[in-house]
C-alpha cells in the first residue's frame, strides 16, 4: 500500500521509490541570499539631478521615484530628470531607465517629449538653467 502513494513535489508526481534523477527530494530547495546591489556609476548623478528637479518643480523626491506615474506634474518633472541625466552626463537609455526604475523605452520616450517641449522659450532657459547647475557640479541646494 505504501508503494501505491504518490506525492506531487515541485508540480511533478513523483512517488518516494523513484530515484532523485526524476525530481523527488527529500531536502527542501535552498534559498539564495540576496546581497545588496553595488552602487551604479550613474546614481550619485541621478540622484543630484532629481533633487535639483525636484526643487525646481516643488515635487518631493518620493514622488518622483515612486513607480506609479502619479500627476502631470510629476511625471513631467521625472522626464525633465531622465533627460537631463541622460543628455548632461551621457549615461545611456538603456541605465536611465533601469536607474529611475523604468523601461529604456520610458526614458527614450522622455527625452523626445522633452526635447519637443524646448521649443517653448521659457522652458528652454529652465532647462538650461537646471543643466549649468549640474554642469557646474552645484549642490542641489546651494544657490549657484
């Protein structure tokens, strides 16, 4: 009766006699540890450039890192940041995204729309305000 029995183990039915080849374990699986990441080379940067959008736009830097879109506002100020890290400092699309924890095709999308918005006058002098600061390497909070 005990060799009738069969046990579903990792969604295979497998029964006790089987040898290991076919799934059956007795240990259970091991964990991996997850370690913490290293800092990307272009996060200090990002994180400069968000905090100076941040303070040009009044949108705390939550919201601005916070996954969902959130306001018009927001998103506007996050794609201000994208491009600005990514045009200023020459990181790619491709570790934009992952450093804004978005898609490359979220941060190339960014940077076109901000790039049709700079034909507004005012908001080109913004940008090329917020761009001199980070060029200069200014603290975000100091008045340069």
């Amino acid at each position: 009766m005990e060799q009738d029995l069969i046990h579903i183990h990792r969604g295979r039915r497998t029964s006790p006699d089987r040898p290991a080849a076919t799934g059956w374990s007795a240990a259970p699986p091991r964990r991996k540890r997850r370690r913490p990441s290293p800092a990307r080379p272009g996060q200090d940067r990002a994180t400069r450039t968000l905090a100076l959008v941040a303070g040009a736009w009044q949108v705390s830097l939550p919201e601005l890192r916070a996954p969902t879109r959130r306001r018009a506002t927001v998103a506007l100020a996050r794609q201000v940041a994208m491009y600005l890290t990514h045009v200023i400092f020459g990181v790619s699309l491709s570790e934009v995204g992952r450093l804004f924890g978005r898609d490359r095709r979220t941060a190339a999308h960014a940077c076109r729309q901000i790039e049709d918005r700079r034909d507004d006058p005012d908001f080109d002098r913004l940008l090329d305000a917020l761009a001199a600061r980070l060029e200069g390497g200014a603290r975000p909070g100091s008045d340069a």
